[in-house]
C-alpha cells in the first residue's frame, strides 16, 4: 500500500530521518511511538502530502487514497452538522445528483426517443454503482458515525460552528472516517474523545478494510487496535510485529542485549588502540599496527538509543484521617433548568482510589468541585476526621500565572521548610538547567501539567481529587504517575478517559449518568464486564441511586456487608484474570504446536518422506502425538471459554 524508499527530512540541518526504508501492507495498523521531537507527526505530514521530504520517494499502490487527521487545528461552520459531516462522500453525492438528474430527464423524454435506450442503460449502471458503494445507506452510515463519536441526535441540525474545539475534531473525524481512505493516517485521535467514543473508534478501526497509522498516548487504545508497533528513535523506525504492551518487553530485552553487544564492542575496540598506541612506532610491529587500524575502520560502531526521560516522584507521607473520608447526601446540583446531579449520596472511605466515569457533560467534573468544596444547591457533604484535600482540575494548567517562571510558580505556593527542595521538584517533573527560568507563557500543554502536578508535592495531604490528570502526559509520563498514585497510602477520587490508567489504578468504578451514581467495586474491566449483563447493581452505598429521580431507593448496605462485597469482587476478579491468563497461554501454545504440525505435514507431503521406514513410522507417531496434545488444548480452552 505504501513504500518509503531512502527518505530523510531535516531541519535547518538537524537530521530527522536519514534513508528510512520502510513498507505499510493493506489492512496494517500500525501505531507509530516515540519521544517527543522524534519525528512522528512530520512523517504522517509527509505520508499525507503535506510538507516535502528532503530526500527519498514515497511510493502508493496504484489508485490509493491518504486521508490525515492532525492533533488540532481543524474548524467548521456554516454548514449543519449532518450536512458537513455528509460532504465527505462527495462522490456518492455526486452520484445521486445525477441519477437525480436522469429521473428528471426519463420522465419527460418519450420512449421512442434516440437517447431513451442510452439514458435507461447510464442510470441502469449508476443506479447499481450507487448501490455497491452504500448509496442506499449512506445517511444511516452518517449518522452511525456521529453517534459512536458522541453526538446527540438533537445535535446534527446546528451550525458546526456552534461546536468547541475538542467537537470539531470529532467533526473532523467523522468525515476522514466516512471517506474511508486506503492509508488513514490518526495524529492523537483520542485527544478529545470519552471513554463511549474510544470504545466505539478502537472497535470502528479493528474492523477498518484498509491501512491505519496512527499516533496515540492511550496504552490501552494501542494495544487493542495495533498489531505492529513503528518505534521513531535515532533517525530511522524500528519495527515490532505485536502490541505496545509486547513491545514495551521486546525492546527492553533489544537495548539490553545492545548494551551487552555495545560493552564487548567498547572492550574489543579499547585494546586494538590501547595495541596501536604501545606498537605504532616499532618497526617490527608496523604490520599489525596498519592491521588493527583497518580492523578500527570497518567497525560499525553500535549505537544505544538515548535513555527516555521520565517523570520521577511520590507523593508526600499523608497525614491520617478518619475511616469515612467523604460523605454526600442527597446533594444536587444545577444549571439553570438543567439539573446535572440529583438528589445523591456518595461515601468515600479511607484508602479508595475511586474512578468516576461517564459521558462528556454527564457531570464528573461537577461531582469532583463539590467534593473539592464547591457549591451545590441541596443535601449535606461531610468531611472526615483529619482530611486534608487537594484539587486538581481538568483545566489546572490554566490557573498557572503565565508571567512567572517554572520556579516562581512553584515558590510563590510553598511552604517555607519547601523551599530547598523546590530545584529538586521541578528536576524531577524534567524541569532541568535552565528551564526552571522558561515563563509559564511559553510551556508547551505537556508542560504546564507538570508543573501544575509538581504543586501537589509542596503540601502533604490524604484526599487527592485529580480531574483529568493524564491530559497532554505521554505515555511514560502516565506509568510514573500511576506507579505515584499506587504508592501513595491516602485516598484518590479521580476522572480519566485513559482505560489502561482506570485499570491499573481504580479499586472502585462510579459512574456518574442521568443525574444518578452507581457503583462498580472493582476495575475498569469489571466495570465494562457488569455494564454488559442486563441489569446492574446500584451503588452499594448510596441511598438515592435511582436512575430517575422518583424512582425506588436502595437501603444502604452496612460497613461490614461492604468489605464483604469487596472481598467477592475482588476474588472474581482474579479469578477472571487467572481464566485470560491461562486462556492466552492456551492459545498460545495451540498456535505453536499448530505451526510444528504443519510443518511436519509438509514433509510427509513429499513422496520422498517414506522412503526411510524407520523416519516415517516416528514421523506419524509425532503427527498423532501432536495432534493429540491439540486436541486436549483445545478442549481445555473451550471449557475456559
């Protein structure tokens, strides 16, 4: 579908790619990694025709088609949202118009007119062409498209220009997905996406018929979609045939094994001139010296990728509050007429790590404001013995004062006894030499989370409420964090769309929908697992977790039948994860010993194959020994099943 013959692109010479070859088969997803800076989106705007590579060719297969989603940057109006999103099948359009066109031009014209037969035989051919490519379908494809991206069907008679910036790239998306181009080229796709619409998109791009590339800071998103990850490092790409997860195993395992290949080389190397040096000036010698110097010349020197900087930190020691946190009672809160949460209640318990999920709008982040102390109109909130909080919003980077430094930001907050830790701070979040001194104006969205990040350190504190927190980190940012978050012996109430960081951090899941509460206690997993049966459990600690106001409230359940419940999902929970686990070594194993079995077929295809008796009576006992071992495989896995 797409070859990269010696391309390089530089940078007012800085090399970013030098002589990159490099192929993409139809039907590959392919997610593209990398340090920032490496280079990623500049490749996709070369794929997409966009800027020119200094040297190289780009070749397609004949007739393909490139379509480009970039980070940002993408706005529409004028048109509704329906009819903006439905230009994309311009072609189709094109189609119906004339077929339109014909209709017209058949109904006035006589039958025995000289281009009756003619017209007849176009609008039989287009007519069967509209059908082949969806013609027939083409609005309910629309409106498939928009709603798994999100939007209401109360939406799609606005002005596009009606919608903020994180919708217009979902508009964006929409068409790029609906034109359905051979090589789909995705810059940070899930940027401004939910959780509802990631699961939608990851299943949409799984069942895509033509090549994906793609960037993105969602572990979970790669892992799901990709089945070939393209590593940007040193000015080349590197390929793994797997998921991210695997690569992160495989490339761990190639640097080490360069680092081990890189010391002999230094070690090899170090006595041919260490050689060179005691023997370059005795005649007798003169041969070996002028060998060892040629041997030098040949060597072609191993090169280590550069150590990827990371995010180092923990949380401060909290101090101890009291087994209840939090308490919330028939709280509610509105705007205006519309009344986002109603009549809850919500108790929060020492050392949870609470994840609150739900749609864009559903009213997360109105439910972490009052627990952080912000209004509401009805109902009591009660904060526990000893809790101290901190907040951290979805637009905390915003609050930063754009006229001070890196380091006057961070010591304008802090406490006096912090102050000589606050260099050591800010190198931990990668603020180093003198970027401590970069105004706030001037940091990059990456970076000013960091800082914002870098002022939950100064105070200690036993309740964290972080909306959003993983927005702009990439992907190694979001692990140190997580790995901040596990260790971290309070209590956390967080809002993410990243499933990998629910998954790894969540003990329970609250979703926040129509107003009401419910909760999962478990992770992310469970949490989708249950939304799958046909009815779940509401909160188990709420009274007033109807899905309607005025529907029948649940009796709380007591403390010890809590723990209890806890427990439970807790042990189906590993014993769910024990079942995947043995169910991928199954599958495993089967795709092996299916790979000898073939193998072994086609030797015993050949005629030849029996000509020694002896050979051929151990070639059919391991044919149904292996066949054997496959069958039982199977069965095993079928009962996992």
């Amino acid at each position: 579908m797409l070859h990269l013959q010696q391309l390089s692109k530089d940078f007012a010479g800085r090399p970013l790619f030098v002589s990159i070859d490099w192929h993409l088969k139809k039907g590959e997803r392919v997610g593209l990694v990398g340090e920032n800076g490496a280079g990623k989106s500049t490749l996709m705007r070369i794929i997409a025709g966009q800027i020119e590579p200094s040297n190289g060719t780009l070749q397609f297969a004949r007739g393909a088609t490139v379509g480009y989603l970039p980070q940002d940057g993408i706005v529409s109006r004028g048109r509704t949202l329906f009819a903006e999103t439905q230009s994309a099948l311009v072609e189709l359009q094109a189609i119906e118009h004339e077929l339109a066109e014909l209709t017209r031009r058949l109904e006035s014209s006589p039958a025995d007119a000289p281009d009756h037969e003619e017209l007849l035989h176009r609008f039989g051919s287009l007519q069967e062409e509209f059908r082949l490519k969806g013609g027939y379908t083409m609005e309910a494809e629309v409106g498939t498209v928009l709603a798994g991206l999100g939007f209401l069907p109360t939406d799609w008679e606005r002005d596009c220009g009606e919608f903020s910036g994180g919708w217009q790239m979902r508009i964006a998306l929409a068409k790029l997905l609906l034109q359905k181009p051979n090589v789909l080229l995705l810059d940070e796709p899930t940027n401004h996406l939910d959780i509802e619409a990631r699961n939608w998109l990851e299943g949409y791009l799984c069942a895509y018929p033509y090549s994906v590339m793609l960037v993105s800071h969602d572990r979970f998103f790669l892992d799901q979609v990709c089945s070939r990850i393209a590593e940007v490092w040193n000015h080349t790409i590197s390929d793994y045939h797997c998921n991210y997860s695997r690569y992160l195993v495989l490339r761990e395992e190639r640097v080490s094994a360069l680092r081990e290949a890189k010391h002999r080389q230094d070690d090899e190397i170090e006595k041919m001139e260490d050689f060179i040096r005691r023997f370059r000036y005795k005649a007798d010698k003169a041969s070996l010296v002028q060998s060892r110097i040629k041997q030098l010349e040949k060597i072609e020197r191993i090169v280590l990728p550069p150590e990827r900087k990371k995010i180092r930190f923990r949380f401060p020691e909290p101090p101890k509050s009291g087994r209840t946190v939090m308490e919330l009672s028939g709280v509610t809160r509105a705007y205006g007429d519309k009344t986002v949460l109603d009549r809850i209640a919500l108790t929060v318990e020492k050392g949870e790590r609470i994840a609150l999920v739900g749609h864009n709008g559903a009213g997360k982040s109105t439910l972490m404001r009052i627990l952080a102390g912000g209004e509401h109109q009805a109902g009591t909130v009660t904060v526990g013995h000893n809790v101290v909080r901190d907040y951290f919003a979805q637009d905390q980077s915003q609050t930063l004062n754009a006229s001070r430094t890196a380091y006057e930001e961070l010591y304008a907050d802090a406490p006096f006894d912090a102050v000589p830790q606050l260099r050591d701070i800010l190198g931990a979040f990668l603020f180093c030499g003198d970027d401590i001194h970069k105004k706030v104006a001037v940091l990059s969205g990456g970076e000013r989370n960091r800082l914002a990040l870098a002022k939950m350190l100064l105070r200690p504190s036993n309740l964290l409420l972080m909306d959003e927190p993983t927005n702009h980190l990439d992907l190694f940012s979001k692990e140190v964090l997580l790995e901040a978050l596990r260790q971290f012996s309070g209590t956390v109430v967080f809002v993410s769309h990243d499933r990998h960081f629910i998954d790894g951090l969540a003990t329970r899941v609250v979703e926040v929908e129509g107003g009401a509460l419910t909760s999962y206690y478990g992770d992310y997993e469970y949490y989708l697992a249950k939304k799958g049966e046909p009815a779940c459990a509401p909160a188990a600690d709420t009274p007033e977790v109807s899905a309607a106001p005025g529907a029948l409230r649940a009796e709380p359940l007591s403390k010890e039948e809590r723990q209890r419940q806890r427990e439970e999902e807790k042990r189906r929970q590993r014993d769910e994860r024990g079942r995947l686990k043995r169910s991928a070594e199954l599958e495993e194993e089967i795709g092996t010993l299916e790979e000898v079995l073939r193998e072994l077929e086609g030797q015993m295809a050949d005629p030849a194959f029996f000509s020694d008796p002896e050979k051929a009576r151990r070639g059919g006992d391991e044919h149904a020994a292996l066949a054997a071992r496959i069958a039982t495989l199977y069965g095993e896995w079928e009962s996992l099943q």
